[in-house]
C-alpha cells in the first residue's frame, strides 16, 4: 500500500506545484532503512520533467516501490 499511497500523492503534489509554476523538488528522505541510492539523492534538486532513475527504476521521490522518500517543492516567486 505504500507504493500506492506514494504515487497518488506524488502526482498531486506534482500537478499542484506545476499548476503554479514549479520547475521541480529539493529530495528528502524519511526514517531508517532509507536505500543508498535513495540516500544519495538526498537535498538534490529533481527537476519535474526529468524524474532520477535509481536502481533500475525511474520516478520521483516517493512514487517509487516502497519509497518512504518525499519531495520539498519549489515554489516560484509571485509575479509582481
């Protein structure tokens, strides 16, 4: 169930930030047992439109199996 949670809460969190203007996501990881790739994408910048592939496997954080990463979304300044 975690894969499932992550991806529908990935894809909303990633139509939310493209609907005002995000170019993309700061990597976080959460809790013990994190993966090593997963750790060393750790405070990267993910850009939306070129998600990592780590293991094999391509996706955002969160969305990928058993992935108990998150992203921290880039907000763009208001236009002013």
């Amino acid at each position: 169930a975690r894969t499932e949670i992550g991806r529908a809460t990935g894809a909303l969190t990633q139509a939310r930030a493209l609907a005002v203007g995000s170019e993309g996501y700061w990597w976080r990881i959460e809790g013990a047992g994190t993966r090593p790739s997963h750790r060393k994408t750790k405070d990267k910048f993910v850009r939306w439109d070129s998600p990592p592939t780590l293991d094999g496997m391509t996706g955002h954080a969160g969305c990928l199996p058993n992935c108990k990463c998150c992203s921290e979304v880039q907000i763009p300044d208001p236009v002013k």
